[in-house]
C-alpha cells in the first residue's frame, strides 16, 4: 500500500508541477488539509488577488485547505498539543520543543520532489534536523527588521536598537517613551540579548541564545528599563499597523510583511536591519505526528517548494525562498525578492531557536526557555 501511495503521490506531483496540467486528485490525497501558519504564509487572494497559491494547490490536489493563523510560536506550539493540524509553519524557538514532544513526526525526503533544490545552508539546520532525522521541510526565512516611520525620523534613519531599548530624544525632538513597540513573545528576549553583545561586549555573550545566569540577568535589566517606553506589546501583526497609523507609534521590532503592507497604503513606513544585526526566522513545515490528512501533507509540502509558491510568498511577506530556482523565478508585482530581502545576508542573522541549559557557548549552563517565559510574561506585567 505504500508503495502504491508513493506512485500516485509522483504522478500528483506532475501535475502540480506542469504550468498547464491540473490533475484532480480526490483519490489520492483525503480531501481536506489542516495547516497552521503565520499570517501572510498561506494567502488564497484574499488580500490580493495577485497572490494565491492556494487554490491552484486545492484544484490540482482536491485538498480543501483550512487555515488558522498564529501570533507566536508559544500560540504554535499549544495547538499544536491539541493535535488537530496537520502542518504547522514552525520557527527555530517552536520546532525544537514540538520534536521533543513528538507532536511532529519525521519526513521522508524521497518523497519531496524538490528537496535537491533546497539552499545547501538550510538543508542540515539544526532547528528542524535532528540526529539522523529530518522533522519538516524549510519553508521560507528572514530578519526581525527594525520598522520605524519615516515622517518622524526624516532622513535620520535609526541606526541602532537602542532607539526601542533606551529612553532617548527622536530627530522630532520628542521622547520615543510611549512611541515604541517590543514583540509579546519570550523569544523577544534574545533580541534584548542581542544587543548587548553589541553595548557590553565584557558580558561575553556569544550566542543570544545562550545565555549563562549572568548574561540572562543584564537582559532582564535592560527589559525592565525599556518596560516604561513600551506602548504596546504586540503579536497581532493587524493591531500593530493600526498602532503606527493611529496610535502614535513609531518604532519597533516587526516583520517584513507589516512593512509591505503598511507602504502598499502609503504610510510612511520603512525599516533597516540596525549595526548590532537582527534575530529572525527560519521555518519549517512540519507534519503533526498524528496527521489526520498526511497524503495532502506531502502534496502540500511537495507544492510548497515550487517556484510558484515560493516566489510570490517571498514578495508578498518580505521574506527569502529557500530553494535556488525561486530568486530568478517570475513574481506577481514583478520584483527581485532575493535581492531586496537580503538573501546574501543569511550568515548575519541569529536565527530562532529554543534556549536549552545544554549549550555550547556557555559550558552548559544556559538558562532554559521555561524560566524565559515566566520572567517576560514578569516584565510584561510590571514585575
């Protein structure tokens, strides 16, 4: 039966692949594919009718796609538990922790058509490679860029984040306390984390990641300092564009999508990775241990790695595609996302992933993700 499934899920693979054939696949696949992501991951031209990659894969397949959006991996990595998705668009900090849990269960690479294809640099990451297995298949990466509103800063770009950190004068010559923004995840920490490696260096912090009792109480100093010039704690992507719009807003950790969609409506927004660098994302489909649809899983992951769905989520996300072909592949606004989202940029960026008290850095004795959680949801509320 398996290798009955393995030849039909080839011919799918065909037509999904052809520019022109459209193969109904009822049979093969189970009719339906549950799939949790980050917004702007999995876009059916709602938005935009330029971008859907979704319906072509729903006609070519005959898997009804649901999708739920998630503001966190924490958020990921709870309805994941719940066991009711089958994919999920896992980042560094989630991945880790849903392999440990066995919510995920290991792929068979043969059967992704386009894995030769992947970036070399991706293929044996950590964050979702593991012993001998491999847990997912990448999907797409990029920076937690600093977005700032232009109207405000001028031709005075920030070049540092110190500008969300510490209580400064703005180039409007007010206070940036109230106006700034931190994202509401304990993963943020890292980016506090990473700045200090920049502002003190003698913490001897190599890894923001990894951090020993020292390093992690520095970063909780500077946390609780920064907690009284931060308006809002955000993770709905949606309320953190109506906050630089209305709200007063002006500087803060985002991702690339709010900054495309935020300039797509003329706001004057635009965004820079600070000297001090950048954490960001690299995520990983991967399948829930019990998917209830695993053969639309594989067609899903299989489609995920052609041109035509990495391309335009590149575009429309300001993110990077993980396989070679897409960066000269053609895009719905007729773009070069490879080179306007950094692509060459990929060895500067401190990707996500769960802190662990086993760490090479700091000879083992790293504080773990757990006690992270409960100090910022601490500082969050003042304490």
């Amino acid at each position: 039966m398996v290798h009955v499934r393995a030849a039909l899920m080839g011919v799918l693979m065909v037509g999904l692949g052809a520019a022109n054939v459209v193969v109904h696949a009822a049979n093969v696949g189970e009719g339906a594919l549950d799939i949790l992501a980050w917004p702007g991951y999995v876009e059916r031209g709602e938005t935009d009718a330029k971008y859907n990659w979704v319906t072509p894969f729903e006609q070519a397949t005959g898997c009804k796609v649901n999708v739920k959006t998630a503001a966190t991996s924490d958020e990921m990595v709870s309805l994941m538990t719940q066991g009711v998705y089958d994919l999920v668009t896992a980042s560094g900090d989630a991945s880790l922790r849903l392999v440990a849990g066995k919510r995920v269960q290991a792929i068979e690479t043969a059967r992704i058509t386009d894995w030769a294809q992947l970036d070399p640099r991706l293929k044996s990451a950590p964050w979702f490679v593991v012993g001998d297995k491999i847990y997912g298949v990448p999907y797409q990466w990029g920076p937690n860029v600093l977005m700032y509103d232009a109207k405000v800063f001028g031709k005075s770009a920030p070049t540092s984040w110190s500008v969300v950190f510490e209580e400064q004068k703005l180039p409007d010559g007010k206070s940036n306390k109230g106006r700034v923004q931190a994202y509401d995840g304990a993963i943020y920490m890292a980016d506090a984390a990473l700045y200090l490696m920049s502002k003190r260096p003698e913490l001897g912090i190599k890894n923001p990641y990894e951090l020993n009792a020292a390093q992690y109480a520095a970063v909780l100093e500077l946390l609780r300092h920064q907690k009284p010039l931060i308006h809002r704690y955000w993770h709905d992507y949606n309320v953190q564009m109506s906050d630089f719009k209305s709200e007063g807003v002006v500087a803060s950790g985002s991702w690339p999508v709010q900054v495309n969609l935020l300039r797509a409506e003329k706001k004057p927004i635009a965004s820079v990775i600070p000297k001090e660098g950048a954490t960001g994302w690299a995520d990983t489909t991967m399948m829930h241990a019990q998917a209830k649809h695993p053969m639309c899983a594989y067609a899903w992951m299989n489609w995920s790695l052609s041109d035509k769905v990495q391309a335009p989520v590149a575009e429309w996300f300001g993110s990077n595609p993980v396989t070679k072909t897409a960066c000269s592949a053609k895009t719905p606004g007729d773009s070069k996302p490879c080179s306007t989202n950094g692509y060459e940029n990929f060895s500067k960026i401190a990707f996500w992933r769960t802190p662990q008290a086993a760490c090479a850095t700091q000879g083992n004795a790293c504080v773990p993700y757990s006690k992270w959680t409960a100090d910022y949801i601490a500082i969050q509320g003042g304490r």
